[in-house]
C-alpha cells in the first residue's frame, strides 16, 4: 500500500534537528503590509494547502536524485499559473516514511512540515526539496560533505526546477546549516535561474569551524557523522512516486554503503591542517574546496542576492559576518538575532525577513527591502543561562526579539562608531582598566573542565537539554569556573554593550611544549551568577598569525597549515585569541569576567594527552608592558 502523504502546518521532529528547527511563531513585533520595514512585512495567503510529488532527476553522469515538488493549492485546486520555486537541497533526507501509532505507514516530508516552505507555498510559490547524491533516495555516493560532485549537482538542480511547468523559471533557496551552506555552494555554480538564496547560520570555511585554532570538536564531528551515517544507510527515505514498493529506493541506499563518513574523513590526524588533501581514484576532498569564504570572486560573479541569517549563540557566529564583509558586487543582507543554532526558526522575524525578500527578488515587488541599512543586529539583555529554579517555565521559542528597540540598523558590521576598551589581567584574579604590577598566576589543566553540559556546539548537531524539556539555554558557569583561571572586573560603574569580537592577548608558559587554551567571556549578575557570553579557542602551537584571505575585521588570523605549526618555546609566548562576536548590554552593578581553561571535555578532544591524565601546568603572566590583557569592542549607549 503506497503510504500516506501528511503536509503539516505545525513543526514536528525532524530526522536530525539541523534539518528543521522547531520554535512556534513568536515576539510582538509590529506586523504591516507589503511596504512594511523590517521584520515587520506580512501578506495575505492565497492558498491552503499543497500537493507533493516525487521523481528522480538524472545528473549529467547519470546518477538519479530524488527530488519532491509541491504544487500550492486554494480549497483543493491546484495552482494553474507557473510560480517562483523555493529550493531546498539537503543531506538531511527530502521525506521519511514512518508508521503511525494506527499502523499506517504516512510520509512526512520536509516541504510537508517546514514552517517557513509552508508559509510560502501558501503565498503563491511552488517549493521543490532535492535528496544529494548518496543521501536519502538518492543514488550514487557521497563524497564527503560538500564534496564537488554535490556542488556540481547543484546548478543541474536548479536548472530542471525552473524548466518545470509548475516554476515561472525563477528560483531562490532555502535551508538552516548544512541546507544554508548548500546555498552558498550553489551561488559558487551560477545558475542562470537562481536568483537569490537565503542562507540561515551555515559557515562559510568548515576548517575554521571544525578546527577552530587547531583545537578538535570531536563530539560535533562524532556525533553528527553518526547521524548522517544512520541517516544515509536507512531505507526510511520516501521513495519516489514511480517507485511504489520501494525497490529503487532500496538499490539507492546500497550504493550508499560506499559513503565517506565525516569522523573517518576528518578525524585523521592530517585533517587538522588547513592545507590537507584526501584523493583517491574516486573521490577528492581538501578544506578549501568546501569553504565558499574562498570562492568570493565565484559568488560575487554570479549577481545572485544574498541575505545571511546569523545566531548569537550559533556555530558560526564569526564566519557567516566575514562572508558578508567580504563580498563586495552582488546585493546582500544580514540579520543576527538573539538565537541559538535552532532558535528563531519560524519566528515573526525569520518568517518576515524571508517572505519580503523572495517577493522582493522572485515576484518583482517593491517592498522596500533594498532601500533600508543592509544590516540589523540585535543587541541582548538579560541571559541565555538556565534558571535556578527547575518550577520555571522555559518556553522553547529561543527568537526572544519581541523588543523592536534592541534592533539596531547599520550600514556596516561590525559598527564603526564603537571603541575598544582594554581590561588588564591583574594579580588576585582581578580584570582591571589598568595593568598593575608585573606578576603570574599558575593553573595545572583540569581535564574534566568543559563550557558546561550543554553548549552551542551541541545544539549545532541538534541536541537540546536532556534535563529541561528540550530546551537550549546553559549552564550557569560557577562549578566550572572552579576548574579554571578567572579574571573579574569590580562592579560596572554603568552599563556597559559590547559589540563585535572581543581579543585575548594571552602570555602564557607551560610546563608542556603544547596544549589548547578554551576562554570564556561571562556577565556576573548582582547574585553572583555567572552567565555565559561567548567563547574562543586556540591551540598553542598554532598561535602563529597570517594575514586572512578574506575580511577576517582584523582579528588574528591563525591559517594553521602544516609549516605554521611550532611549540612553545621555554619562555612566555603570545597567544591571541579572538572571541566569536556578540552583541550584548553588561548592566550597571554586574561584573565582566574572563575564564580560561586548557580543555573543553564535552565539546573537544582533550590535548596534549588525550587520555587526559598528563596535565599541563600552565602560567599566565600578566602586569607590566608584556603581560595579559583583553580588548573589548564597546558601542555607544542605546539607553
């Protein structure tokens, strides 16, 4: 019996939670018309429902993608009219068949539960979800993660959904993470009938995500390899419709067996260069030829419109911005929101933001999209920390934007009209204006020292708390700042926000000739909570600094080929260690503290000794001309 097909309205549990973000519509913005300004747009829908459909489209070399197309419907009749398509294309698998508590097996699609593909489809476009190649329904082999052949893929994809009937020829994308980063993949191909993308919190140079300073996220690349492994080598995929009982379906997965798994593929010790290659006769695959951030000629040439959703407390906080930056022809946006790698999804900004943009580049309406500062943060007050007490209801919608006065519009990122204001790391553990006498603190590494039990990287793969209902917020990071070095300013005279990324100019010796520093910015509430703000990292032999191919806003750059590589010498060496951006108010009365420690044990692969027994003892040296400090950007008042 061929399955039935369920399109859902409401967000339900995807196959892996970076295929779909789940959060229910929420904040208080006000909503207007078609010329309504930002986060704010709103049209009427034109239609009620879908209809789903499913074929194989075959590759220039023959290998047949699954691909679904939704035609939008208005009570029960079909759209008559070709409409712009939204694209999908994703390794997350189209549509699953699962069975029903009644015992029916029904087909839950991407296109079927996304809120933002509904939304559209209920405004007038057709959306189409594209299996890659070695994934889902989809036959032949998937070479790794944004591996040539699925970029490739592609534009051929793009190309057949605006030569269908059901498409006016006018194409943009869609899709948050691995389905964003396949946008930008596109953008590199060119497709004549692409004409905008959307890319939601998806990173430009997986390199400097995975090795982010030479230090190791193993439990992202273990976790979410075994996710797309099981994913991969399941038959749950949907077969297509000319594949009723599944046996097309069936011969697809098999040629999956032959997959390159991420943890296989990176979790070489070479892997951790910036300059590694892997090649056989079949396959191919080096970090720059995954990183769009090093095809910006290739995107800037296409002319193809680009409006980049970016986090807060996201995985790619920095990189996403620093693509923005560095484009410098085609026409583009950018939001960052108050979110988490999953947060905001559906919200009225996310759901506003991507409707005015489509109408604007794919239907030809003037909604002023264009005509306002291409840039809109939002500046954060309060914390993202659990609560104390377990009684208190979290909701799970993480946009919290409800305030339009923490908006901020800009022409530029990060904002020109900030300063920098420079913390001392001093004796006591203090974080003071100035730099104090010459002294050192000793710290031997805890093994056990981690950023908490549940962190952005986490959410990054789709976890959420097991503790709390599934929500995303952190720990409060008093029980791990005992595992470390911490630095406290005195009480904030006045309220202090910063915005944009944060250095650490750390002078340091070890008992080792290596090791990896995690540091932690926090805010000290008036009850000496500490809440976590951002992060960054850095493994010592890679302190190296390079100039950065691309806008990197002037922070050090840490290229981390093989030849940079060197250990620490017998005296104190530097360490500069950018912090993923923020932009957050540090209230009046509340403290600003520094946390440095030599490992993140849930996040990271614990080094030098990764059976986490022979500890480095590390000192940090700080006061004088050569000591430690850290550069803070600070924006004038929004108060």
């Amino acid at each position: 019996m061929k399955p039935k097909i369920e399109l859902l309205t409401l967000c339900s549990a995807p196959l892996l939670a970076t295929v779909l973000a789940c959060a229910p519509a929420g904040g208080d913005l006000p909503t207007g018309g078609e010329h309504a300004g930002f986060g704010a747009y709103t049209r009427e829908a034109t239609y009620d429902g879908a209809n789903r459909y499913s074929v194989y489209v075959p590759m220039p070399d023959g290998v047949r993608v699954s691909v679904d197309y939704f035609i939008p419907t208005a009570g029960g009749v079909e759209a008559s009219e070709p409409l712009p398509t939204i694209l999908h294309y994703t390794r997350y698998t189209r549509a699953r068949v699962i069975q029903g508590e009644d015992g029916e097996s029904r087909i839950v699609s991407q296109g079927g539960q996304d809120p933002i593909l509904q939304h559209m489809l209920h405004r007038g476009y057709t959306v189409a979800v594209a299996d890659a190649r070695g994934t889902g329904a989809s036959f032949g082999v998937h070479n790794g993660a944004f591996s040539l052949e699925e970029t490739a893929d592609s534009y051929h994809i793009v190309e057949w959904v605006a030569a269908q009937p059901w498409s006016d020829g006018n194409v943009g994308m869609q899709g948050r993470s691995y389905p964003g980063m396949t946008q930008y993949q596109a953008a590199t191909q060119a497709p004549p009938a692409l004409k905008a993308i959307f890319p939601e919190m998806a990173g430009p140079t997986a390199y400097d995500f995975v090795f982010r300073g030479g230090t190791y996220k193993n439990e992202f690349i273990d976790t979410w390899g075994a996710g797309t492994k099981a994913a991969d080598l399941s038959t749950a995929a949907a077969p297509v419709d000319e594949d009723p009982d599944g046996a097309l379906r069936d011969a697809a997965v098999q040629e999956h067996s032959a997959n390159l798994w991420a943890q296989d593929l990176v979790g070489t010790e070479s892997a951790a260069f910036r300059d590694w290659v892997y090649e056989t006769e079949t396959a191919r695959a080096d970090w720059n030829s995954i990183a769009t951030i090093d095809d910006l000629e290739a995107i800037d040439a296409s002319g193809i419109a680009i409006y980049h959703l970016v986090g807060w407390y996201d995985i790619y906080t920095s990189q996403q911005p620093m693509l923005y930056a560095s484009l410098e022809a085609t026409p583009q946006k950018m939001v960052i929101g108050p979110w988490v790698h999953s947060g905001g999804y559906g919200g009225d900004v996310h759901t506003a933001e991507f409707l005015r943009w489509y109408d604007y580049w794919l239907k030809g309406i003037e909604n002023g999209v264009m005509d306002e500062p291409p840039v809109h943060y939002h500046v954060m007050e309060g914390n993202h920390t659990l609560p104390d007490d377990p009684a208190v209801e979290l909701s799970l919608d993480e946009e919290r934007s409800e305030d339009g006065s923490t908006w901020i519009a800009n022409d530029i990122w990060p904002p020109a009209d900030g300063q920098t204001r420079r913390f001392q790391l001093a004796g006591g553990g203090a974080l003071s204006d100035s730099p104090g006498d010459p002294g050192h603190d000793e710290y031997t590494v805890d093994y056990s020292s981690a950023m908490g039990s549940f962190s952005r990287w986490m959410n990054g793969h789709g976890s959420r708390r097991q503790d709390r209902r599934g929500t995303t917020f952190f720990d409060e990071r008093s029980t791990e700042n005992g595992k470390a070095l911490t630095y406290t300013t005195e009480p904030m005279t006045e309220a202090m926000t910063i915005t944009g990324y944060p250095v650490l100019r750390l002078s340091v010796t070890s008992t080792h000739d290596d090791g990896d520093f995690f540091v932690y910015l926090e805010e000290v509430d008036a009850d000496g909570r500490s809440h976590y703000v951002t992060e960054g990292a850095l493994r010592a032999s890679y302190r190296a600094v390079a100039e950065a191919p691309w806008n990197d806003f002037g922070l050090p750059f840490h290229r981390g080929n093989q030849d940079d590589v060197e250990p620490l010498p017998d005296g104190p060496a530097e360490l500069l260690i950018d912090l993923m951006g923020t932009a957050i108010t540090i209230d009046e009365g509340h403290r600003l503290r520094l946390t440095i420690a030599g490992a993140d044990a849930a996040n990271h692969a614990l080094y030098p000794d990764p059976e986490g027994v022979d500890a480095p003892t590390v000192t940090v040296h700080h006061g004088g001309d050569d000591g430690s400090w850290l550069d803070v950007p600070v924006a004038p008042s929004i108060r």
